[in-house]
C-alpha cells in the first residue's frame, strides 16, 4: 500500500478513537456508493446523522488538511449520504463533518469541524 494510503487509514483510525471518546456513535466506515466514499457515519446523543470525512496529512505546508475537501468531494459525499439514509430507511437530519488530522514522527494535531459544509 503507498505510503499515502497508510496514513490516510491511520487518520482514519485516529478520527474514529477520537469520535468515540467523544461519546459518537460508530455506524459505518469506509461506505462506498457508486465513485463516492464516506470515511465515518456515525451517531450522537440525538437524532442526527453525521457523515465525516476525514482529511489527512503529514504538514500543513501546502495548506490545511481540510482546505482539500473540494466541491466535487462535497458533491459525492452528499450522493453518497443520501443512499445511506434511504438504503438504512431512516428519517433524520444529517451532518457533515470535517476531521483534520496531522501526523508525522513529531506531530499529531486533530481538528474537528462540526457543520463544515451544508448541502441543498
């Protein structure tokens, strides 16, 4: 596996243990539908469901980890949360979320964006 792909999958991994100590609820990791994935779905105390994408980089020397979830990721995350709410038959309001992690031998830096984007 590359390189970025590994720290993508320990960002992840970190997103998900901090979510949890949070009090989230895991539902879903890694939910593909059709060319979108959604990295975590996941639950807390009410009746919202929140979609997180989870953003992962070793610096921030080209810029923040968030500033890379683009219009077109926002779009496929939209498709894609909207097949999990109607394939899960649920009647809920739904979250997007951004966690940005920073990792590398010396750092490990974790931001949580509750309501980063909205969809129409």
């Amino acid at each position: 596996m590359a390189y970025h792909n590994e720290l993508g999958k320990i960002g992840e991994k970190l997103a998900a243990e901090y979510l949890i100590n949070k009090g989230y609820e895991i539902l879903a990791q890694n939910f593909y539908f059709d060319k979108a994935e959604i990295d975590i779905i996941a639950k807390k105390d009410n009746n919202t469901l929140v979609v997180v994408e989870v953003k992962t980089r070793n610096s921030d020397f080209f810029g923040d980890p968030q500033v890379f979830v683009t219009p077109s990721k926002i779009k496929l995350l939209v498709k894609a949360a909207n097949e999990y709410v109607i394939s899960n038959d649920l009647d809920t309001e739904v979250r997007f979320d951004i966690i940005a992690v920073i990792k590398n031998k010396t750092i490990e830096k974790m931001e949580h964006f509750e309501n980063a984007f909205y969809h129409f």
